[in-house]
C-alpha cells in the first residue's frame, strides 16, 4: 500500500514537473515572438529613416536645384544639368538598394549559402563598392527556415553598415563549417568605430544595428564576436550550432 502511495505520488510530482517545463517553454516562446515582432518593428523604422534622410533629401536637393537653374545662364545651368543627372542616379540607386533590402530572399528555394552570395552580388551592383563572397568549405546543407532568415538578416545588417557607416570599399563575406558549426565572417577596410561607444548608444542607428544583430544571434542560440580599430576596418564573426 505504501509503495502504491509512493508511485502515485512520484507520478504526481513528474506531471506538474512537466506542466511546469511546458509553461516555461511556452512563456520563452512568447517572449521571443514578442522581441521579433519588436525587432521587426524597429527594423520597418530604421528603413524609413534611412529612406527620409537619405532619398528624401537627394529628392528635396534635386528639387531646389532645378527651381534655381536660371536658363539665360546658359554655362550654369548646363554645369547644374550634369550635377542633376548625377543626383538622379544616386537617386535611382538608393531607391533600388531599399527595396533590394526589404525584399524577402527566397531561402525556401536557394538556401543560405546561395542566397548569401546573391545578397552580396546584388548590393556590389547597387553600391557600386566590392562585395566578395566566399563559401570556403563549400557549405550546402539546408538548415532550420528560422535559422537560414536569421543569418542572412545578420549578414545584411553588418554589410549595409559597413557600407552606410564605416564606409568601406571593400568587404569580404565568408562561409565556413564544421561538423558542429556554422561561421560567418564579415569584414572590412572601412573607418571602424569604438565598441564600447556605439554599445552604449542603444538608441542611436549604428547602436540600433549592433543591438539587432545580438538579438537575432540570441533567437538561434549562436555567438557573436565584434572586432573593430577606429581607422582600420571592423571584423564581425558570428557561429551557429548545426
């Protein structure tokens, strides 16, 4: 009888230990949701800053230019002609390179490794600086759709920033694997920053970057490692578990 009692009561206390991992699970679960729609949030209103300050403004100076061309100033207005065509292919540029980057890359049909390489081709075309890509062990294992979304939205933050912020000329993008793990390099020869600095401006663009990179590392349980030299380039490593 008192082992009857005892099994009921070691079965009792198995179950509420399981109702208790499943409400923690559940309640991990909810607050991760609720940082990617946060994150996805903050990331819609990073892009429209980024369309005001910059598109908006190439549009306003391209718009008060051609207000003040004064057409019996023939040499003039010819001088202000070629500056507006210019302005309207920096124009055309930025346009593109914002929707390039609100685009959903097709990872269901390329996977990470070839999508990676097109993300890197197509902002080389539209920046015009060179973007390298390199898949050094040759990586083509499909992953975890989360997984794949997340790596590549890393990699694109860490390349619009080394072209927006550190402005560089040159980047390099590599892929590397092992049994066990899963690396991404992304590197520079842009102006660096101060680590700690930008850290400590959470609410700034460039803290907001850093910001939305460790947070998307957190939802796949990788690392992420930031090496960057003020006038000497920025390194951002970041592995994953596979």
């Amino acid at each position: 009888m008192k082992k009857s009692n005892q099994e009921a009561a070691d079965k009792h206390e198995v179950e509420l230990l399981n109702i208790a991992n499943s409400s923690e699970k559940i309640n991990l679960q909810k607050i991760i949701s609720s940082k990617i729609v946060e994150n996805q949030e903050n990331e819609q209103n990073r892009i429209a800053k980024d369309i005001h300050d910059g598109i908006g403004q190439m549009l306003t100076g391209l718009k008060f230019s051609l207000e003040s061309i004064n057409l019996d100033d023939k040499e003039k207005s010819a001088e202000k002609i070629e500056y507006l065509k210019q302005l309207s292919v920096d124009i055309i540029k930025g346009v593109r390179t914002a929707i390039f980057n609100l685009m959903s890359p097709q990872l269901n049909e390329h996977g990470i490794a070839s999508s990676l390489a097109k993300l890197t081709r197509e902002l080389s075309k539209l920046t015009g600086k060179e973007i390298l890509f390199y898949n050094k062990t040759d990586f083509n294992q499909r992953l975890d759709s989360f997984i794949e979304i997340n790596i590549y939205r890393i990699t694109q933050e860490a390349v619009n920033n080394a072209i927006k912020y550190a402005e560089s000329s040159h980047i390099i993008v590599q892929l590397s694997h092992s049994n066990t793990l899963l690396s991404v390099i992304i590197e520079d020869n842009g102006k660096g920053f101060d680590i700690k600095a930008v850290d400590k401006k959470r609410h700034s663009e460039s803290g907001m970057g850093l910001l939305f990179m460790k947070e998307r590392i957190q939802y796949i349980n990788g690392q992420i490692f930031i090496n960057s030299i003020l006038g000497d380039g920025t390194k951002i490593t970041f592995n994953i578990p596979i």
